[in-house]
C-alpha cells in the first residue's frame, strides 16, 4: 500500500580475466621487493657465510663489536681472537664481520 516492493536487479557476473587483473599489482609488488629486499640479503649472507668459512690463522679481522684482532685458533663455532699482547678473546665465528688486509693491525 504505502510501501512499493524493492526488486534487485541483476549485476553483471565478473569474468575470470577481472580476477586475474585485480591480481596483477599485486604480483607485481612481490616482484619488486624480491628485487630489492630479499635477492641482496641472500647475497649477503652467501657471501658472509663463505668468508667465515676462508679464515685462517694469522687473518686479521673486526668484530660486529668494533674489536680488532688477529686469529690466533679456529674452533669449529668458536675464533680466539689476540687483541693485544698476550691478551686473546674467544668469539663466535658468525661475530667476524669483516677480514682486514695483512699489516692492518699494528704490533
């Protein structure tokens, strides 16, 4: 009477290609941060993981600390390092963030 009936209508159903396409940002953002973010650190670590692997004797090398000092013993998780005469600290292998060129470290 004073209320006419509400008839839906009919929306037109998406289509598999809109589906696809809404996706397609999305992919690409993946894409990019695997470029950016993701490829560069596995490259960093491979190499990290290689030159602990090389250390020898005698290397003179820094800590993630800031400590400079030259190895003395390799251990198998383990590096002692001299610091200073007759002074010598045990670090963890993956604490080595860099090896120094021979004479970097001054007796």
């Amino acid at each position: 009477m004073f209320i006419s009936n509400a008839f839906a209508q009919g929306a037109p159903a998406a289509g598999a290609g809109d589906g696809l396409l809404s996706l397609l940002p999305l992919v690409g953002m993946f894409v990019v941060l695997y470029f950016i973010m993701i490829r560069p650190q596995m490259k960093r670590q491979k190499e990290h993981k290689a030159m602990i692997e090389a250390l020898a004797k005698g290397d003179e090398v820094v800590t993630n600390g800031g400590l400079l000092g030259r190895v003395t013993r390799l251990g198998e998780s383990y590096v002692h390092l001299e610091v200073a005469s007759g002074v010598e600290l045990q670090v963890q292998r993956h604490a080595v963030v860099q090896v120094l060129p021979k004479g970097t470290i001054g007796k």
